[in-house]
C-alpha cells in the first residue's frame, strides 16, 4: 500500500542516484516531496518527471553547508505542503579527485598524509556538517507537525576504511 499518504519530505542529494530513488519511491507512497540538490538542472528534471507520473514534488536548490539555506528549504517545504514529515540526508561527496585512478597500486583520494584542511573541510562540510545542519533546521517543523522522522543515509564506508580518502571513511 501507499505508507506516507499526508506526509511530506525533503530529500537532499534528490538529483540522482539514491537521493532521486527515494523521491520517487516516497512520491509512490503519497508523500509530498520537496527535492533538494546543488544540481538545479538534474533536480527540477526528477521532480518534473515525479509530477508527470502523477506525484507531488517541487524542487529547490540547495547547500546542505549553509545553514541560512537550510531554514529556508525547512520554510519552503511548510509554505507549500503546510508541514514537514520527514527529512532525508542524502546529500554527499565522495571528495575523490576524478584524475586519480582507482585500481591496484594508485590511490582513489589523497592520503591522509598529503590531504588539504581545505579539501578536508570540503568533504565534511557536506558529509557530516550538512547532516547536522539540516536535522538542526527539520526540528521546529517537525514539532509542529507532531514529531517525524529523520533519514541519515552513508556509505559503507562509515565502517570500513581504505587505504585513501580519510575524510570520507
């Protein structure tokens, strides 16, 4: 059956990839989706097509880094469905370099030894400080909503480490 008929949600990362899946399959199940990426193009195309095949979405452009974007996101999705539901943090970044290889021998991402702060803060930023900000942002609505659910979608890489790209493992 439809499980989240008179929800709402924002999906972040909803441009492609997991982020698009589960703004379609939410949809399916009747939610309301407001998607969220920062892939305009990509984003406004899976929400049009979510529309076309008979859902609800709307799509709004997104920096899950900043947090002044983030109440507004929050803000948007309550002006155009009256609530929030749901919160789905998908939105994330490898931070691999894609002129290094990855086969046996080469590296997927800088060792930890040569790795930037910069390039550090790059990745956690998205990674890890979206995450929080955006649950951060979820809360107030939420409440008003009378409670819901947050979503936090990583990697496998969360557990196991590789030999490179510390800021994502």
């Amino acid at each position: 059956g439809r499980r989240l008929v008179g929800k709402v949600a924002i999906v972040t990362g909803a441009a492609s990839g997991i982020g698009a899946e589960t703004a379609r399959l939410f949809a399916r199940h009747g939610a309301k989706v407001l998607l969220t990426d920062s892939n305009a193009a990509l984003g406004e195309s899976v929400a049009k097509e979510i529309v076309g095949s008979g859902g609800t979405a709307a799509f709004a452009l997104q920096d899950v880094g900043d947090e002044a974007r983030w109440q507004a996101v929050v803000a948007r999705a309550e002006q155009l469905y009256g609530r929030l539901d749901i919160l789905c943090n998908i939105a994330g970044i490898s931070g691999r370099d894609p002129k290094m290889n990855i086969q046996p021998g080469a590296t997927a991402g800088p060792r930890l030894a040569e790795q930037s702060l910069e390039h550090w803060n790059w990745v956690m930023g998205i990674n890890a400080t979206g995450v929080f900000l955006g649950s951060k942002a979820a809360i107030a609505a939420m409440q008003r909503a009378g409670g819901g659910s947050i979503i936090n979608i990583s990697s496998i890489c969360g557990i196991v480490g590789s030999h490179a790209n510390a800021a994502y493992h």
